[in-house]
C-alpha cells in the first residue's frame, strides 16, 4: 500500500459502486427518497476529485493559483449555503443576491482562521499547505452556515406566531427574531463539538492520518489535528453567528417577519 490508505485499482472501483448502490437502495427502501440524490452526489464526487486532482498538480507549484482556487472554493460554497438556507435553487430569480449574503458568513468564519494560521507560521505559505487546511475551513463556514441557516428557517416558520408576538410587545425585529434563533442555531455546532471532545477516542480524523503516512511523528500528527479541530470551531461559531445575524436582518430570508 505505501504511503496510501487504499489501492488503487479495479477492486476500489468495484467497491465504491457497491457501496454507491447500498446507499441509494437503502434511500429507496426506508422511505427517505433519496436514492436519486446519493447517485448523483457519488457521480459530481467522483468527477470532481479526478478533475480537482489533475488541477492541483500545477495549482500547488504557484502561491497565486493557490489562492485563486481558495476563491473558487468560497465561491462554491456561498452557492451551495445559499441553496440549503433558503431552499431555493441556484437558478431562482435573485440567486446572486442570495450568493453574496452566504458568502459573508462562510468569509466571516474561514478569513481570520486562515489569516492567523498562515501570518503566526503555523501553516507555511506554500500551495500544498495552504489549499488543504483553507479548504477544511471554508468546507467547515459551508457546513454550519447552512446547518444553522435550515434549522432558522425551519424554526422561524414553525413559530412565527412567536416572533410576530414579540414584534407586537415593541420589540425590534432583530431583538425579536434573535428569541428564536439563537437556541436553534446553536445546534449546528454540535458535530463540531462531539467531533473535538471524541478526537482519538471515536475517530482519527484526516489531518492526523495524513500526517502520519507522510512521515510525521505522532505529536507531530496530534499537533497538525489539533490546530484544525480548534481552528474548525473558531470558524463555526463565527459563521453561525453571522448567518444568525443576517438572518434576524431580513438579509437572508427573505420572508423573516417585519
């Protein structure tokens, strides 16, 4: 196997196929519905790796390239939050605007993380260190912007009496929002959290394995982990308090009380 953690070849193929087949049987039969969506996910999966693996062989040789495939991540994933927030399509009337706004928050968690990490030494300023760990980060801002920003708009329509009412007492729409939100934007940050407390005793995430096959010693490992682990928190929390602030704006959803 070398420095891999699995052999490439036609055995791999077969098992992600099946693996791809039990999911979408098992989206099928349990009612869920999501036996088309699983398929087409493991599909853009793997084009998109074999793509993205191709393009990072001379992305990573240039600083400016790197950083120009950072962007296309943000990019990315301001359209998926946005998507997931609002439950519209990208192709709806109004996407950019819907875009821009999640891109604030998945901006607001990964910058100053990245920032720190590159500017204190941490992370040297080369293309193969930089892209991975501002792609866990922006993927981390990704994740619980649109956490939080589903679980608001699921909340906010489940209770809008309540809201409606506070706006009725004199409260600011923010203020009166906020009652509501804040509780329930909380829980995107639960993986996050479970995922830090558990580290070596549930999983060896990825930056720790991939430490070690690179040669690393285990602290070295267990050190590389753990400036992502904290670092992903430092991100989240500020994403899901900026998704919950644009929210309690009107900046976002667009059908937030007034």
């Amino acid at each position: 196997m070398g420095s891999s953690v699995v052999d490439l070849g036609p055995r791999l193929a077969a098992v992600l196929a099946v693996l791809t087949a039990l999911a979408a049987v098992g989206g099928r039969l349990s009612g869920l519905g999501q036996d088309r969506p699983v398929v087409v996910a493991a599909l853009r999966a793997t084009v998109q790796l074999a793509v993205v693996s191709a393009l990072l062989l001379a992305v990573v040789r240039s600083l400016p390239l790197s950083v120009a495939f950072v962007l296309l991540m943000v990019g990315v994933a301001a359209a998926t939050a946005a998507g997931r927030v609002t439950g519209l399509p990208v192709r709806a009337a109004g996407a950019p605007r819907r875009v821009a706004a999640a891109a604030l928050p998945v901006l607001a968690g990964a910058v100053p993380v990245v920032a720190l990490v590159l500017a204190s030494g941490a992370v040297p300023l080369r293309g193969e260190a930089v892209i991975p760990v501002a792609g866990i980060l922006v993927g981390g801002a990704m994740t619980a912007t649109s956490l939080a920003g589903r679980r608001l708009r699921e909340e906010l329509t489940g209770r809008r009496g309540e809201v409606e009412a506070a706006l009725a007492l004199g409260l600011q729409r923010r203020d009166a929002v906020l009652e509501v939100a804040r509780p329930a934007a909380a829980t995107a940050l639960v993986p996050g959290l479970d995922q830090t407390r558990t580290v070596g005793l549930v999983t060896l995430p990825g930056a720790f394995v991939g430490v070690l096959l690179g040669g690393g010693s285990p602290l070295e490992a267990g050190a590389a982990q753990l400036l992502v682990l904290i670092g992903l928190l430092a991100t989240q929390v500020t994403a899901v308090w900026a998704v919950t602030e644009l929210i309690a704006r009107g900046r976002l959803l667009p059908d937030v009380p007034c």
